[in-house]
C-alpha cells in the first residue's frame, strides 16, 4: 500500500513510519447494489442481520438477510424538501434503548430548506417498518419544528449517539461562502455547532428532548450560549463518529469537517471534552481562512486545531468514517482511522496516537487504500459499521461495499432449513465469488446473529441433517472457510422446533401500591411459559428494570420513590412476544 494519499503532499504531515506492511492487504465485497443516491448505512441494534439504507430522496430501505425488500422501513418522499443539492433525507440514527422504546430519529430538510429532526417510534420494536404517524419533529428554541438554513447548502445531516446516551447534532454554517454572517461563532445560532441533547423523555414531553446541566454551555461560561450547544466553530461537519465500538475503544468524538476552498480537516475530542471552539470561519483547518477580514473573532478562545488536515488539492469533500476495532481485518488496522473524499473517491486510514493522561489524539501517519479497495468507487458519501465493529463504504453511485481481508473467502449463499418433526436439514451453496472453500462452519444462536448454543464443521460438505432437535427456535448462519480464514456470515435461516410462534401481548395488566410495595398482576396468556416486566423512567424504556416474573402472572416487589412506566411481555419456546399496555406506576 502507498503511504501517499493520493499525491506526495499527504506524506509531508506523517509523523511516524506507517505499519509494517506495503502490500495490499484489503479489498471490498458487494453488500447492496442498485440503489438511488444512498447517504447512510445503519445496523438494526434490534435484528443484527438487517440494515437501513437512507437514500437521499426520502426512503429508508430494508436490507434483510443480504436481500433487499420490497417494502421500505419507511417513506418519506412527500415530507423532504429537494434533494438535488445538499438537501433531501441525510441521516439516521437508533436510540441505546431502541430495543425497549421503538425509537429511531432522521435528520431531513424540508420544502423550506430547514432542518427537521424528527422521532419515530416502531411497533413492534424488531419491525422492519414503522407507521408514519408516529413522526415527533423536535422543537428547538422559539418553539419551531425545525431549524432554520439560510441557504440551501452546509446542511451537516448527520446524527449519532454517544456512549452517554445524548443525541449528537452536527449543524453546518448555514450555507453560502465563507460563512457570510460568522454564525458558526455565533453564541445565539445553532448553525456551525455540534449539540448534545438528550432525547430519553416522555412521548408527551413538548419539545422531544432536554438539555442535560453538563453541557458546556449551561453556566454562561466562557460564552452566553444556547445550552443545545456543545461545541463551536464548524462549517460542514458531514460526517462524525464515536470510538465506541470493540476492544481499545476510547469513546473520543471524530468530526470531519468539509473545508471552503483550502483545508479539508478531522477534528478528534477526547469523551466528554465539550465546549471546544474548533475555528471556523475565522480558521480553515490550521491556517487562517482564506478571503475572510482579518478583523473578524471567535466567539471565545481557544481555538482547537484539527488533528488531521490535507489542502485541496487531494480531495474537496471530506467523508468522516469510523476507528476500526472490529475482528476481521488484520490486527495493523485496529486504531486506525478510516476515512474517505466523496469528490475524489479516495478512501484511507490515518493513525492516531492518543496521549495517556489527556486523552488528546496525535496524528502519526496515513495510508491510502483506494486502489486495493477497487480504484474509483463513484463518490465515498459515507461509512456504516456494523454491530461487531466491521466498516462499509456508501457510494453514491447506488452500492454499499464491505471492506474484508485480502484473502478471506466469500460466504456461502442460499443457506435453507427443512424440518420434518425434530430432524433439521440444512443446505447452502458454495460462495457466488472467488476460489471454493476447504470448509464451512455453522453457527447456532437463540437469537438472530448470536452463536450461543452450537457450531458444527461439515467440513467441505454443502450440507448438514441434524437430528432430535430440542424445542425451541434457532438462528442459523454459515461461514465459509478458508486455511485459518472464515468468511463472513450467509444469510440467516430462523429454525423453530416444537412451537409456531411467539405468545400473544398480555392483557390486563394492573397495579397496587402499598408503600414502597408494588404488586403487578395480568391475564394468563395462552402459550406462555414465561413473563418478563420491563419498567422505564419514560414511555416504553426499559432503563430502570427488566424482571422475570416466571410462569405466574403476577409480581410483588420493592421500588424506590418514583415514577415508571411498566408493560409485561409473554415468552416461551419460540421466543418473546409484544409488550402490553403501558402503566404508570407511582412511588412515593
């Protein structure tokens, strides 16, 4: 591989030899292909094998299984304003307690050209589709739906949360040059901000979400600012990521900023340090902004310098990806940073060094991996990670690409189950590309993408019969393998054993409280086996408690002062059914 991303100027900021290997060592695998303008590819944290894929025209596919569905997760064509330029439907992102509340939120511009967040809440919470009627839009301050852009470009659009639960907002400068107005220093604007909120409230709370009292701007200090705000000074922060995922995570917050005509930048935050000002427009990556007066201030100093710029020259769209800490690739590009330049199509990893003490991070080296990846990708827009830390590439040519280890083997395709009584007779064919595998794997989980009960190796044979089946549902994929490499995983086949399907919600549930005693009591559902109580501190979380009440329908037991919301979910052999009401039980 190249250490020069692109030209011989990348090398010049490279401060360290990279890692010790000059051949290819990457390539990528189609996931999805045939898609209009996707901008975002998303896990379900409910179903790992299924993704979302934003396209920018306003739908949310379904990717299921490796296939895409006929039906989308949702449609929101009618709702997004132009999507032609920087507008239309730009992001996506499930709440840490998604698999208890349904919630998801979007980031779309409307038919103004304004900047909608909007809520969604599924039912059930695994359901590949969500009624529409269920869109919240926050209000922000002055009580509007949405926030207003001045211009129809620098929109950000993206939106992540962080390992402390907040929802992080990255907001653009409002468009035009040069930041015309300054109001990414503008104490009073959200634009050319990053906000932190936090969106864990009631379905009945007026505004969607509330500002927790650690944000850095609550106090007045060192500016009178919108306490939304959590830091100042970007132009175009496309896309941002959290180091959160896999071993050796530091939880530090990655900004990729777009830069004017001169500086493309990553700006890295160690978890938790807000209130940074990281310069625009009076800075453009590390130098001073080019064309802008001389005479123009920050709202506050002082400024924080990027951890990684490059000048125009290599790319003019910076694509924020993600710190690699998965398991799939070799152990050398664990801790790299990945990123990419959607009006070059280049795609590399910088290394970060991060300081022991302070959690600041030091740009070491860079790597381009573009021409062992594929050459020219038609425009890198954005990265996914999936639930186990590996990294996609979104191109806006219409394909998402998984980048794997030279070498791996494709995974087997057409993986199907048969049942006749307890006898399971699994079959799959060898992988559509590449050279055939010595070998396959099976896994076995009780949940889908989990390997908790099984694995078997039918060595090269395409097929397995499994005998005396307990009862039960499983979750079955395959990998191939390859010398002391497997490859991903086929696509995923639901065995259910001894049962149809999941209890029925549980009707009837009422409450007594005496004392700091609270007694919970439902109708006995046909089918059940079992009961599981979720409780949370606002409508249909699970934050507080998740108790399992056993094959009784009742509950007595001891609660704090407080308020909670409680619903009861039935279980038995093929698996958990759908919550109940919800009740609202008081403490005092």
């Amino acid at each position: 591989m190249r250490r020069v991303l692109v030209s011989a100027l990348w090398s010049f900021f490279s401060l360290a030899v990279a890692p010790d290997h000059v051949e290819a060592q990457l390539r990528t695998e189609v996931i999805a292909e045939g898609l209009s303008r996707p901008v975002a590819f998303v896990p379900d944290p409910t179903t790992p094998t299924r993704f979302f894929i934003v396209e920018q025209a306003g739908l949310i596919r379904v990717l299921e299984n490796g296939s895409l569905l006929p039906t989308p997760l949702v449609d929101l064509r009618m709702v997004v304003g132009p999507s032609n330029g920087e507008g239309g439907l730009l992001g996506m992102a499930f709440s840490p307690d998604a698999a208890g509340s349904g919630r998801f939120f979007v980031n779309f511009t409307n038919a103004s050209g304004d900047t909608v967040v909007a809520r969604f809440v599924r039912s059930p919470v695994t359901a590949p589709t969500v009624n529409p009627t269920t869109r919240f839009d926050l209000r922000w301050p002055g009580g509007l739906p949405y926030i207003d852009q001045p211009f129809d470009n620098h929109n950000g659009g993206h939106l992540a949360f962080g390992p402390d639960g907040h929802l992080y907002i990255g907001l653009g400068d409002g468009g035009a040059g040069n930041d015309p107005n300054n109001l990414a220093q503008a104490p009073g604007s959200l634009l050319g901000k990053m906000l932190r909120i936090n969106v864990m409230v009631g379905d009945a709370d007026p505004e969607g979400y509330d500002v927790s009292l650690d944000n850095p701007f609550v106090d007045g200090l060192p500016v009178a600012a919108l306490p939304e705000i959590w830091a100042f000074g970007l132009r175009n922060p496309w896309r941002y990521n959290f180091d959160d995922v896999g071993p050796g995570a530091t939880n530090a917050l990655l900004i990729a900023d777009v830069g004017q005509n001169a500086r493309e930048e990553v700006n890295y935050e160690p978890f938790r340090a807000g209130g940074r000002n990281y310069g625009w427009s009076v800075r453009e990556g590390t130098i001073a902004t080019p064309g802008v007066d001389p005479s123009r201030a920050p709202a506050y100093l002082p400024l924080t310098n990027p951890v990684f710029d490059y000048p125009r020259t290599i790319g003019r769209a910076i694509t924020g990806g993600y710190v690699y800490r998965g398991a799939q690739l070799p152990a050398a590009y664990r801790g790299r940073y990945f990123v990419a330049d959607s009006s070059t199509s280049v795609v590399g990893s910088i290394g970060i060094a991060v300081h022991p003490a302070s959690g600041e991070g030091m740009f070491t080296d860079a790597i381009d991996h573009t021409a062992e990846l594929g050459g020219s990708l038609g425009g890198v827009v954005s990265f996914g990670r999936d639930l186990a830390g590996e990294l996609y590439l979104v191109t806006f040519s219409g394909r998402i690409l998984k980048i794997v280890a030279l070498g791996q083997p494709a995974p087997p395709t057409s993986l199907s189950a048969s049942i006749a009584g307890r006898t399971v007779s699994l079959a799959w064919a060898a992988p559509a590309s590449g050279p055939v595998p010595s070998g396959y794997v099976l896994e076995a989980g009780a949940t889908s993408g989990a390997t908790t009960i099984t694995t078997f190796q039918p060595g090269p044979a395409r097929a397995l019969t499994v005998t005396d089946v307990p009862d039960g549902v499983y979750y079955v994929r395959a990998r191939s393998v390859s010398g002391d490499r497997a490859s991903v995983t086929s696509n995923e086949v639901r065995v259910a054993i001894g049962c149809d399907a999941a209890p029925s919600a549980p009707v009837g549930l009422v409450h007594t409280v005496t004392g700091r005693t609270v007694r919970l009591d439902w109708m006995a559902t046909p089918g059940a086996s079992d009961y599981i109580v979720e409780a949370g501190s606002g409508g249909g979380q699970t934050n507080l408690a998740q108790l399992r009440a056993g094959p009784t329908p009742s509950l007595v037991g001891g609660a704090p002062a407080g308020v909670y919301f409680v619903r009861v979910r039935a279980a038995n052999a093929c698996g958990l059914g759908n919550a109940s009401s919800e009740i609202v039980v008081t403490v005092r």
